[in-house]
C-alpha cells in the first residue's frame, strides 16, 4: 500500500473515531502515525524500516534521519515539543507536524536540520537552575550530565534528583525546541 494510501486510511478511520465521540487524546498513537506519514509524502521519503526505533522515524531521499512530531491543535511561534537529547546524534532533520482534531488536516509547521534546532550540548557547557531558592549547576560531561558529583545519563535524571518528582530536563532547565 503506498504512503498516500495509508494516510488516507489513517485520516478516515481518525474522523471516524472522532465522529464516534472519541477524545484525540485517545488517538495518540493514530496521530503519531498520521504524522509520519505526512512527513514522508512532504519530503518524498519513506518510513524507517523499524517502528518506534531510536531517534527518527523517516527516512528522506538522500538518506537523511529525520525525527517527526506530532502535535495537535497547535498554533505556528507557539512552543514545539521536545525531543530526548540523547537520540540527537540519530537525527538529522526535525519536522513538526500539525494535526487539527477537527478535521484531520495536517500541515507542516517545522522542518529544519536537527542542529538548527535541538539546543547544542557540548561538552564543557554549564547548565544552571535556581529550585527553591537554591542554585544548581549542572556541567555536560563525557557520558552525560554531572550535578554534585554525580553523573547521570540524562537531563530528567538530574531534574528528579534535585526535585524529588518527574520532569522533563530540558523543561526544568530551560532548554526546548526553538519557535519560529
């Protein structure tokens, strides 16, 4: 079946769940898929040989990585999702897609090389966070992120130590997908 296809299928069966009363937070997963889908028609790519595998989702003609994310509702210079900073070096194009719960249109709302728009980590940079009144420093080190002594492999990992609940690292220390 080809990509056009399959995301005209996608799309029919999204209208139908929604027709039906389903809630789009429901129909994550659909969306995701939808998504993909779309972003591989808008750079006459095709999908990754693996579902949900590390860091991309589609592959573009000359071979590019390319991670695609799903949002629904969203309005363009609003903040875009985040991405696990540590699949970055799997990736080499971010696109953002843009599904209106309403209708199941979708439309592309970010597409730039992964470097233009994932925040730049690099070895030897200083992270800081005032929590409760209290400054934190975070150093990126070889292997991941070093807070008091510790290193942790991700940036939610040093969140949850100095807060003691979830979040997400690059939330809590400022560092998200730019807007347009």
């Amino acid at each position: 079946m080809s990509i056009q296809s399959r995301l005209n299928q996608y799309q029919a069966l999204y209208r139908d769940e929604r027709a039906d009363g389903a809630p789009a937070g429901e129909l994550v997963g659909l969306s995701r898929r939808m998504g993909e889908l779309f972003a591989a028609l808008h750079v006459g790519g095709s999908m990754a040989d693996k579902v949900n595998q590390p860091g991309f989702d589609v592959v573009g003609v000359a071979g590019e990585r390319i991670s695609v994310k799903t949002v629904q509702g969203m309005a363009k210079g609003k903040d875009v999702p985040g991405f696990n900073l540590r699949m970055a070096h799997l990736v080499d194009r971010v696109i953002v897609v843009c599904l209106d719960p309403a209708t199941a249109e979708l439309s592309i709302i970010h597409d730039e090389a992964a470097a233009d728009f994932l925040p730049r980590l690099n070895i030897g940079v200083r992270l800081e966070r005032e929590y409760k009144g209290i400054m934190h420093e975070v150093d990126v080190v070889e292997g991941g992120f070093s807070h008091h002594g510790t290193t942790y492999q991700s940036l939610s990992e040093v969140a949850r130590a100095i807060t003691g609940g979830h979040w997400s690292g690059p939330r809590f220390f400022g560092l998200k997908g730019r807007s347009s």
